[in-house]
C-alpha cells in the first residue's frame, strides 16, 4: 500500500490551497538571523511573486517555474532574480560572453541583475616562510569571500551572428530521457513496476518503488515518473512531517513541470494551473521553489547531456565575472 493518497498523480488531482508550515520551517529559521545578499536577494522575488498571486496574476509563477527549466544549472537566488527582471529571458550571458559569441548587446538595453561569487585565497603568515615559498600541501584553499552584482542580457537583448543550439529540442517526444530517468532510477536502488492496481492514479510512491499505470501515453507517462521520482526525493524523509498532503502533491507537479518543459515536452496549462501557492506564505512559498529547484535540477542533470564537442550556452559567470576573484591577505 502507498503511504498516502498524496503521493499519487492523478489527472483529476483537485486544486487546493496550501497550509502554512510550522513555524520551525528550516527557511523561516535562517532568514531570522542577519540575512545575506543571496537570501536577501531570494526575499525580494518571493515577495514579488506573493504580491502578483495576491494580485491574481499567476502568470509570474508560471515564469518562475519556466526559469527553472531554462536555468536549472544557476543558483536558486539568481534563477528567481533572471526570472523577476525578465519573464520571458531564454538564455543570458554577460557583455562580453556575447561579444565572444559574435553578438551585441543593443543599444538602450537594460541588464539583468544577478550575484556572482568572489573567490580569494586567504594567506596564513604561519604557512609562509621568509622566502615565500610554498609547496601545494601549504598553499591556501580558494574559499569564497563574498558577492558581488553582475549584470546579464537575455540573448532578445543582442543582435548578430546566428546562435549554435543550445540544448536538444525534443517537442512532443522524450527521446532517451526516459530511458535515462529509470537508469537513474536504478542507480538510487529506486524499482520501477508497471500494474493496473493503482487506477485511477496514473502514477504512485511507495520509498523505494515506483508503480505506473499502463497504457499512458510516452510523454504522459515521463512526466508521471518525473513526479513520482519527486516524491521519492522530496517525502520520504523528516520533511514529510512538515508538509501538507497538498503542499507535498504541489511539489511533485512542479518539478514534473519543470523537468518536462526543459526537455522539450508541450506541457500546456495543466501543470501550472494546479500551483496555487501558499495563501501568502512567504516562507513556505521560497522554501518549496528552493526545494523545486534543487529536486529537478538533480533531475534534468542525470537525464540531460551536452557533448564535449559542441558550444555550451554561455554561463553567467563566465568570463565577465573573472575580475571578481580577488585575494585576500
């Protein structure tokens, strides 16, 4: 028997609202303390987007989410700031990243606002000698010192050459993500059955197995796994005690609409119609977009490649952002 109802996808799953956390939300205890400029950052998108909810334009969550299947590989504050300063970015390099690419940033363009990481090495007078020589066991580790505000433009932004592809465009059709999301699977000891048993859920979680409805279609189906895999990661663990069935089902869907939507799948309204989020809960709301983030980046990282051989899409913090490693004494 599944743990509970929650953990299953229905296609007539119904669309309620969420409950608050307890007040010991591990996300309401860090932001209590000094906040730094990455959660700083974070508070400032998730407030944005209460107030476009509260507003009824949900609209601003849907481009949040479609941030995250774009950017998966960019860190949680700077996916929210990118998707807060410009919904509709599809991919972002600095200044100079587009000039290398043979593209201009067009004049009057305003910059997209993101952290970059300061790197330093911290230099011990203990491990230096008089001569300041220093073998690799007594030179000092990089450690990162601070952040520092870059400015990104959306590739909209610039005019030029024609762009190499960025990802693998697979409309409509999986491909081999399937087969790679149950390798995965199979490598977190995570089995993988098919019965009718489960009707009317398309799909249920059970820790540490996965049941399908067959006779799904094959994009219906990945995007079902997707959810459940969500589960497993999410709500078999002490997290589960501090979620709702409904803030846990909300999860799993988001996820399961990121990660489709990022390799190509058409995934209409369905999905992002079904989060209605968090009745103006600011700490729940960041701390299940966080938790999002991370679960279908882990994802998409273990279904997605990007062969050595062809251009990768330009990084944000890569190369104009060099100047800041700086070396701290």
């Amino acid at each position: 028997m599944p743990y509970a109802i929650s953990n299953t996808r229905n296609s007539n799953a119904p669309h309620s609202k969420n409950a608050a956390l307890p007040s010991q939300s591990p996300y309401q205890q860090r932001t209590a303390q000094r906040e730094n400029p990455t959660q700083q950052l974070i508070k400032q998108a998730v407030d944005f987007l209460l107030q476009q909810l509260e507003a009824g334009k949900s609209e601003t969550l849907t481009a949040y989410l479609g941030a995250m299947a774009r950017f998966h590989k960019y860190s949680f504050g700077n996916i929210l700031a990118i998707a807060r300063q410009r919904p509709t970015a599809t991919h972002v390099a600095g200044f100079h990243t587009w000039k290398e690419l043979s593209r201009f940033v067009k004049r009057g363009e305003k910059g997209i606002q993101i952290l970059a990481p300061m790197v330093g090495k911290r230099r011990s007078k203990d491990n230096a000698d008089r001569n300041n020589v220093q073998d690799d066991s007594t030179k000092p580790a990089p450690v990162l010192i601070g952040f520092r505000a870059v400015y990104v433009f959306d590739v909209a932004q610039t005019e030029g050459a024609d762009l190499p592809e960025f990802e693998h465009s697979i409309t409509g059709d999986v491909g081999e993500h399937r087969n790679r999301l149950i390798a995965f699977l199979d490598s977190q000891s995570i089995a993988l059955e098919y019965t009718e048993n489960i009707a009317p859920a398309l799909g249920v979680s059970y820790g540490g197995k996965i049941a399908l409805l067959p006779g799904q279609s094959k994009a219906e189906e990945f995007v079902t796994l997707v959810h459940e895999t969500a589960h497993e990661y999410l709500h078999k663990s002490d997290r589960r005690t501090m979620t709702t069935a409904t803030v846990r089902e909300t999860e799993a869907e988001a996820v399961a609409f990121i990660v489709g939507q990022a390799v190509g799948l058409e995934m209409g309204k369905s999905s992002s119609d079904y989060i209605q989020m968090y009745a103006g809960n600011a700490a729940l709301l960041a701390e299940s977009l966080e938790v999002i983030q991370r679960t279908s980046a882990v994802i998409l990282d273990a279904i997605t490649d990007e062969p050595a051989t062809t251009q990768k899409a330009p990084s944000a913090f890569s190369p104009d952002v060099q100047d800041a490693i700086v070396e701290v004494a």
